[in-house]
C-alpha cells in the first residue's frame, strides 16, 4: 500500500502545480488524477483551447485588416474550422505532455482513476489504469476543480444546446449563436464567434455585461461589442429554450416585454459548478460543505479536518467571494505545499488576485472597483486614461477602451486598477506588481514606462488621481 507525504486529488493548475511544488519541496507526493490526461479543465477544455481559438480568430481579423496596414492579401479570406480545432489541439497536447514531462522531473507518482476520501489520509482510487488500490498520505489536498453549471430542465444536447465543453470541438460556425450569460466564458465565446462569422446575441440576467467589473469598464465594453455588432439584452431573465427544426427557440423577458430568439446554436455560459460530488465528503461531519465548495479557513485553506486542505474552484471562503481563476487555484497550491513542508508562507490576498477576459475588447482588473471602495468606506478618487490618447494603441489600430486607477485620499494608496481595450489581461501584470506592494498614486507616476507603450497609459491613469494627465 503506497504511502506518502501528501496525496492531491485534480491535475488541473491547482492540483499538478500544488503536486510539483510538494517534489521540489522534498515531500513524497502522489496525485490523483481521473482524466487521462493531466491539466484539468484550464488545460484540457478551458483556459488553453479557448485562448487558442480567440487567437486564430484574432489573426483572422488582422488579415482581413491588412489592406490598412499597406499589406495585399490575396484570395478569399475564411474560416477553416478544421485547422482551427487541429491547432487548438495542438496547443493541448504540448502543453499536457509539458506537465507530464514535470511530474517525473519532480518525482510526482501519477495515479489514474477516480478518488474517494476513504478516511483520514487514506483515498480509494478505482476505475482507471493505475488498477484499483488505496492510496495513504499524513496530508490530502483536493483540487477537483469545476465543471459548467447548467440551468436546471436545461439538456444539453452537444449540437444545438451546448456548453463551453461542447462549443470547444465545434466543427462548424452557426450563423446565429445565443450566448446566455455575460461572465468571461461567455463573452470570450461571442468575441471567437463574431469574429469568425456568426450573429450573435448575449443574453445577461444582470444589468451588465461583464457585471463584476467596475461600472465605467463595463460601460465602455459594451459599447466594444455594439461596435462589433454583437447584440446584448441585459436585465433580461431566459424563460425557456425550445429545440426546432434548424436549431433552438429562446424565450427571453425584459423590461420591454417578451421576445423570442431563433438561432443555430445556444450556449449556456452561466457559471461554472464545483466538483465536489461522488468524493464521500459527506462522511467527514467536521467538512462544512456549502452548495458544493467546501469551506476553508482563508489563513491555512485547511477544512474541519487537520489532514484535509482544499484549493481552487471548490472553495469557499466565509465573507468573501472566492474566484474560480486558474491562477488562484495555482497559488494556493504552493500556499498549501509550503505550509505543508513546514514553511510560514503569507496566505493569499483575495483582494489581490487578477482578473482576466481576453474578448475583443479584452477586459483585466485587479483590487478594489470604485463602488466596492466605497462600500468599504474609503473616500475614493480615480483617475481615467483613454487609449484613444496612447500613440501605440492607434498604431495598433486599437484604441478604444481605458485604463482606470482606483485610489483613496487619506495615503494615496491605489486600492484597484481596470483596464479595457488592447492586451489588458498582460498589462495587468504591471498593476498586480504595484498593488501587491501597496503603492500610491504617486510612486505609479513615477514608474518610467517606454515610449511608445500601451503600459504608458497606467501611467496617465496615475496622473488622473491627482487630476492631470499629460496627454488629454
């Protein structure tokens, strides 16, 4: 009977990162894995794949652009479906073997097959190649991850009714597409598909589209997708999905009454579930489950038991909203790894994990939006740059959107940064670095940025604090 150190159960980024920390950390470490790949959803059917179809379709737009740019493209300029999903797959492949390549490099014991919590420290594995066997660790970390939420009576049929699962091995471009939900999956999939071709309409229970970004942010991204031609109806709550002959029939009611929308394809973006069922978690009373996250204390990620901790999509933290990012799921594994090897590392900073929505145009944030500045009783000033007024945006020819700093007057200190328009989710990075070391408004002034850059207009931002910008 195998004995370790640590076990972890997913091999998405919480789970293979969380796995390969704990072999270099010295720890003997198994992880426990049902997919016959490693990656988890990011890698296999989120993240990566989507990420690669929203570049194929980027380069499709900058090839139908060329003319402007003083370059002739001759010949019809089209979609081949085909070898978009060939190199989607490529990209998965690489970057499953990559992981693969880590695990034995850092002397992580794969195990295949499904895991169930069999006890303290013990975990029954079944159903994969690893054969069936019990598998013994002083310390569990799960890591599960998440899978699409779907709206209850909905049934998804993989052709017409789908999700983003299904979406992803799409082998043809409907000519019209309903998105429901305007969270990240679902903008950046009417962002793919506009771009290659279909009429798309959003449809959005809340007033926003990308709700959960800062008011002004989501102003100026939906008038992005007006401008793209994408439709939006906000507010708007789904009454009914209905297949036919060609397609579905959505039944859609705002407050300018009921209406019906036809279209080839329908797909469901609402959120995304954790997956937490078929674990046997219910056999520990001390695991506090909550509509299927399971509860951790923020400062340890622990749960009710001391050998149990659990990270990424699955948790829930008490007061506060806890994203289902990749990249959190990815420091809390270290977090856990090092707590585990006996380090003191700091717990992560919800307040300062990035958010990321690589549509067109693309959307990134982190910290504090102003109105949640203000629910925490911060006096607020914000600063506001708009990329029309940055040199390498118009060279680009994408100079729509701004970036927005987010600051309080007593110390200065930027409380959040939101970015719409050309490569936010990489200038981002500049933001997160400042935040994380607690910066004013004035020391973000005084970071010299390149010229000509899209980052100088973080800089701009800054200098809209203290209300004056140099370059409006």
């Amino acid at each position: 009977m195998p004995q370790y150190d640590v076990a972890v159960i997913g091999a998405g980024p919480g789970g293979y990162v969380a796995a390969i920390r704990a072999g270099q950390l010295g720890l003997k470490v198994a992880c426990i894995e049902k997919d016959e790949r490693l990656g988890g959803t990011c890698l296999l059917r989120g993240c990566i794949p989507t990420k690669a179809l929203l570049h194929s379709a980027e380069v499709l737009d900058t090839a139908r652009e060329a003319k402007e740019h003083g370059i002739e493209v001759k010949g019809e300029i089209s979609v081949d479906m085909a070898g978009v999903l060939k190199r989607k797959e490529k990209m998965v492949t690489s970057n499953a073997k990559g992981v693969e390549f880590l695990f034995r490099k850092n002397k992580v014991d794969r195990v295949h097959g499904h895991a169930r919590l069999a006890g303290p420290g013990r975990i029954n594995v079944s159903g994969g190649s690893s054969g069936n066997q019990t598998v013994e660790a002083k310390h569990i970390v799960l890591a599960s991850g998440s899978a699409p939420r779907l709206l209850p009576g909905l049934k998804v049929d993989g052709a017409h009714i789908v999700t983003s699962d299904e979406l992803l091995d799409n082998k043809i471009v409907p000519k019209r597409l309903i998105v429901l939900g305007a969270g990240a999956v679902g903008v950046e999939f009417a962002s793919v598909f506009r771009r290659f071709g279909s009429d798309v309409t959003i449809v959005e229970r809340l007033p926003r589209l990308v709700p959960l970004e800062d008011d002004d942010i989501s102003a100026e991204f939906e008038k992005g997708f007006r401008r793209r031609g994408i439709k939006a109806l906000t507010a708007a709550k789904l009454e009914k999905v209905d297949r036919t002959e060609t397609g579905v029939k959505a039944t859609v009611t705002t407050a300018k009454g009921t209406q019906e929308l036809e279209a080839e394809m329908f797909l469901c973006a609402v959120g995304r579930r954790p997956v937490t069922e078929n674990l046997d978690l219910e056999k520990f009373p001390n695991v506090k489950v909550e509509r299927g996250f399971v509860v951790v204390d923020p400062n340890t990620l622990l749960t009710g038991e001391h050998w149990l901790s659990a990270i990424g999509d699955v948790v829930a933290v008490p007061g506060r909203v806890h994203p289902q990012l990749a990249h959190l799921a990815q420091a809390e594994g270290i977090f856990v790894m090092e707590r585990i090897a006996g380090q003191k590392p700091h717990p992560v900073n919800l307040d300062l994990v990035p958010g990321a929505t690589y549509s067109d145009p693309e959307v990134a944030s982190i910290g504090l939006t102003e109105r949640a500045a203000k629910e925490r009783g911060y006096k607020v000033k914000t600063g506001v740059f708009p990329f029309s007024a940055n040199s390498k945006a118009k060279i680009l020819g994408s100079n729509e959107g701004m970036v927005k700093v987010v600051g309080e007057e007593k110390y200065d200190e930027v409380l959040g940064v939101h970015i719409v328009g050309p490569r936010a989710t990489e200038l981002i990075a500049d933001a997160a670095s400042l935040l994380r070391l607690e910066a004013t408004s004035e020391e973000m002034v005084h970071v010299i940025r390149p010229h000509p850059t899209l980052s100088e207009a973080v800089t701009e931002a800054a200098h809209g604090v203290k209300g004056k910008p140099i370059h409006i």
